[in-house]
C-alpha cells in the first residue's frame, strides 16, 4: 500500500474554538480543508508514529467519509491502531471512555456537538488527548500552528475500510479495529449506578420519554434504558441517528427539544422526561411539568451523589464554568467541599479530575459529568437522575423543591443573540470592557453595581492561564450578569447575557419574571438593543 504526499498550502481558520474545529459542511468538504487539519493535528500532537487512536463521530452528513479519510492519513502517518466505532459512530462520552480503557494516546471525534448537521449544516472535528479529555490549550496551539505552515500532508491509497463488520483488519501497517460503539460504555455505566435500583423502578410503572433527536445517542439509550433497564419499548423516540438529525437541531434545551417538551405537560405526561444531543455529552432534564435547568441540575446531583454506588464515599470537590449558575456553590458549601470556578469548556475540568480535586462538574449549556470519563455525558447524566428517583420515590418536581426550600433558589438564564456581525459583537464587549473599572457604584435600570471584572483563570494544577473568559457584573441584590462571546458559532458572533439572581424566599416565580431587573441592567450596561438593533435574543434558556 503507498502513501502518498499531497502538497497542500495553509487554509485560513483552522483555529480549533471551545470544542475542536466547527464549520459549516461545505467549509469541511472543499479541497483539502479536512487533511489539512488532520495532518496538523498529526503534527501538533508530536506525530503519530507508533500510536493508537480511537475514532468516531456523532454519524452526521460527512462523518462517513472523513472517518475514512482519517483512517487513511493514520495509516500514512504510522499510527499503530486506530479503534473505530461500528459505521463510524461513537458518542462524544463513548470515545473519551475507550481512550482511557483501551490505553490509547489520543482520539478524532468527528462532530459538531449540537450544531444541524446536513450539506449545509455544520461538521466538525475534536481531538482528544490521553486522559479522554479535549485537548487543551496547549494542544490546541500547535495544531493551528501546523495548520498555518502546513506544506503538505501524507495519505495512503486504498479501498474504503468496511466500518459494518466488527473486528480487526489492516490499512497498510496499522491494524484498523471495529468495534460495538455502545457495549464498553453501557458496561461502564452499569459499574457506576444501581442497576437493580433503577430496574426496579421501570418495573413499579415508572414513565421515561428520552429524545435522542435523530443524533448518536438513539442506540446506547435503547440498549441501556429499554434494554437492560426495561423502560418500555418506544420511550426512546427519535432513535435512528440520521445524517441531517432529521432536520432538526439536536440541542437538548427547551427551544429546539420543544416536542419533548410539550409531551413532559399535562397529567398524563410521562414520568420522566431527557434529551441529549448530536454527540452525546449534553443532556436536558424534565420532569412532569417541571424543566430542571442545567445549574439546577448540577446542584441537584451534588447534593444527592451519595444516593449512586460511584459516590457512596462522597465528593472530592465539584466544578462549574464561570457563567453557570452559582446553585452548585451552595451544596458545595453545605457539603465543606470545593467548588472551583473555570472558563468555558469542558477541557478546564481535565487537569482538575486527573489531580483528584473534583468528582461532580457541569455548565450551563447542558453539560454535566464526573471523573467517570474526560468529557461530560448524556446518558450518565439522566441515568444519575433515575438512580436518585429509582431511591427517593418523589416526582421531580419534588425533588426541585426540596432542594430549593433547603438552599434557596438561584434564579438563571441563557439569553443568545446569535449570527451578530463580528465587530459589532466584538466593539460591544470592547466598550463595556473598558468601562469595567468605572461601573462599581453607578445604578444600572436601578440595581446597583458592586463589582466587575474580566474572568481569567489559572489553572491549580499546571499553572497554565485562561485570560479574557467572560466579563463579570454583580449587583449589591446578589444578582450577576455576564457578557461573553460564544466559541462554538460558525456564522458571525453569538453575544451570550448570563443572568441569575438567588432567592431565599419566593420559590416559584416565572424565571424570566424573576430575572426582570437583572435583564433590564443587563442591557443598561450593554446597550444591545440599540448597538446590534435586536430587541430580544434568538434563544433564551
Ligand atoms: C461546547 C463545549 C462546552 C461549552 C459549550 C458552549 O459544548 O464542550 O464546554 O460550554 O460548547 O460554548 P460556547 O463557547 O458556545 O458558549
Ligand atoms: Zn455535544
């Protein structure tokens, strides 16, 4: 088999953002946009010589045909072995799994999370390093920094590898090894939760509807709660991954799983309601008539984690993203335990769950997980779920208001203004940036300013610094509002306005009701209505 060498030339932005390199399908298929990036990836990592990879993606439109063309460039590149899930496919939580149980050095998931996919929807590829985790910084650097001085990439002439038919073959050198995309998983999942618990459960007539929304997670959902856990056939609807998610934009929250939530109103609604999304590592939870915010979510777990077997001895420390909401930081503290405060995306949480700081993290954008694995995760997320009401017996929206009668609750949404131009979006955070230091005082649509700053991170564990990661308002009420720009849009700029106010004694205000002041300082401060001439966000969580 011949390797050949393909002279190429840098292609503007392959700067990889918050999760790997995302664009639009048509970005990804022109020539050479795909191998010029792998091949970076090759190089930013120090060469493929030798090693192994574990391969797969959420089975959008192209998946198929990158694997192959990854699998091919591998072989080019020396790799020993690549692991491949069967037809390409693996959930974003399945791949970080086998990198770390199969020892491998690394991992090429092909997905752009929750973006449409389709011809004109968006593709993408993460890579992951040893621990399972997204490559961070670091890593990250050196592959843009291939990219743009890239001369040529390697690639071996050959067949298609046939990704149907688990088992082992050869490209080349390097052993290509299919394998069942859910069973490591699903063994996974049944080491860390009571099983017999939540079987007993689905048995006593309990109600589960999950939307796997046409994306990756249909068949480890329909294996682990249909088959081994014996919710009823048919509770996970929308199964079949399709390339284009049937038309859909497989985003677990209640604008665009909005069929989910209309099913989980009325009494004769199903008990328990879940939604993940393109590849796996988001999950929205709802309870009969009660949509449980991801913060909340978060809070919930923590406080109730030595319900599953994983965490009878209790948690080491937990973390959140900056701009998720502060609901967590109240258990933490009622536990005695850390709550550690990081940038968006899930790769500052590595460094913490390899040192052993934390067991529990999440953010606001619908991601939650623990040290089980590197990246966060779906399906555990509302198997933790199952397994507390699988011990408590109560409703969801019990468990809600238990939680908020003991720790208050911390009122918190999401508001996106999406597809901005980019010096619009950028001049906006510019001028509130600077006139950061002078806020701490001045009246905001009558909320006062405490404090604000500009979030940077470093790193406990390796040092390493994050700067420019959100910009931070408080209000003297306790309330905060943070402006950021979102790192996984492709088209223009995403403004997103974090907003939360906690409440000790009103429990069941309308969220946005309750947010009302702070939404209105919010735009006090920013002026978005009048600079970007959009008087609502696109999407509101
Ligand atoms: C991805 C990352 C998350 C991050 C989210 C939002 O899902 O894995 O860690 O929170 O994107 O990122 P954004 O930059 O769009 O706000
Ligand atoms: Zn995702």
């Amino acid at each position: 088999m011949r390797a050949t060498t393909v002279s190429t030339q840098p292609i503007a932005g392959q700067k990889p953002g918050t999760s790997g390199l995302r664009k639009t399908t048509p970005e990804f298929m022109a020539p050479h946009f795909l191998e010029n990036f792998v091949q970076s990836i090759w190089t930013g990592i120090g060469g493929l010589a030798g090693k192994t990879l574990i391969l797969g993606g959420d089975g959008r439109y192209f998946n198929d045909r990158a694997a192959q063309v990854v699998l091919r460039m591998a072989a080019a590149s020396g790799a020993a072995r690549v692991i491949v899930g069967r037809d390409g496919l693996l959930s974003t939580p399945a791949a970080s799994h086998l990198i770390r149980s199969r020892g491998a050095d690394g991992g090429v998931i092909l997905s752009a999370s929750h973006n449409p996919g389709g011809p004109d929807g968006d593709f993408g590829v993460k890579f992951n390093i040893a621990n399972g985790g997204p490559a961070p910084e670091a890593v990250t650097s050196a592959i843009f920094s291939a990219s743009r001085s890239i001369t040529e990439y390697a690639i071996v002439e050959s067949q298609d590898v046939d990704l149907s038919v688990l088992g082992e073959s050869r490209l080349g050198d390097m052993v290509v090894e299919v394998v069942d995309p859910v069973a490591d998983y699903a063994a996974l999942m049944e080491r860390l939760f009571d099983f017999d618990a939540i079987a007993g459960l689905f048995a006593s007539g309990f109600t589960l509807r999950f939307d796997a929304m046409h994306a990756v997670t249909g068949p480890y959902a329909a294996a682990i709660l249909q088959d081994r856990l014996g919710a009823a056939p048919g509770s996970v609807v929308n199964a079949t991954p399709l390339p284009d998610f049937g038309g859909g934009h497989p985003d677990p929250n209640p604008i665009w799983a909005h069929e989910l939530m209309a099913a989980m109103s009325g009494p004769d609604a199903p008990d328990f309601g879940a939604a993940s999304d393109g590849d796996g590592d988001r999950n929205m939870i709802v309870g009969r008539n009660c949509y449980v915010a991801p913060s909340d979510s978060l809070a919930v777990l923590a406080a109730n984690a030595t319900l599953i077997p994983a965490c009878r001895g209790g948690l080491a420390g937990v973390a959140r993203s900056m701009p998720t909401s502060q609901a967590v930081d109240r258990v933490a503290e009622a536990l005695g335990i850390a709550c550690h405060e990081t940038p968006t995306g899930w790769k500052y949480f590595g460094s913490l769950l390899d040192a052993g700081l934390v067991t529990l993290c999440g953010e606001e954008s619908a991601g939650t997980g623990s040290d089980h694995l590197r990246e966060k995760d779906g399906l555990w997320a509302v198997l933790f779920w199952l397994n507390i009401l699988a011990r408590r017996r109560v409703p969801v929206a019990r468990v809600m208001a238990d939680h908020w009668q003991r720790y208050g609750r911390t009122y918190y949404s999401r508001h996106d203004y999406e597809a901005l131009n980019a010096d619009l979006a950028n001049a906006l955070m510019d001028d509130l940036r600077a006139r950061l230091p002078d806020l701490p005082g001045t009246d905001a649509a009558g909320l006062i300013v405490r404090g604000a700053d500009e979030f940077a991170y470093e790193d406990p564990v390796d040092g390493s610094r994050a700067e420019a990661q959100g910009l931070r308002i408080w209000f003297e009420n306790g309330a905060r509002a943070v402006f950021r720009l979102s790192g996984t849009g492709t088209v223009g700029a995403t403004l997103r306005v974090y907003l939360e106010r906690h409440d000790a004694q009103t429990l069941d205000y309308e969220t946005q009701f309750a947010l009302a002041p702070v939404i209105a300082a919010a735009e006090a401060l920013a002026g978005i209505a009048s600079r970007t001439g959009r008087t609502a966000p696109d999407v509101v969580t």
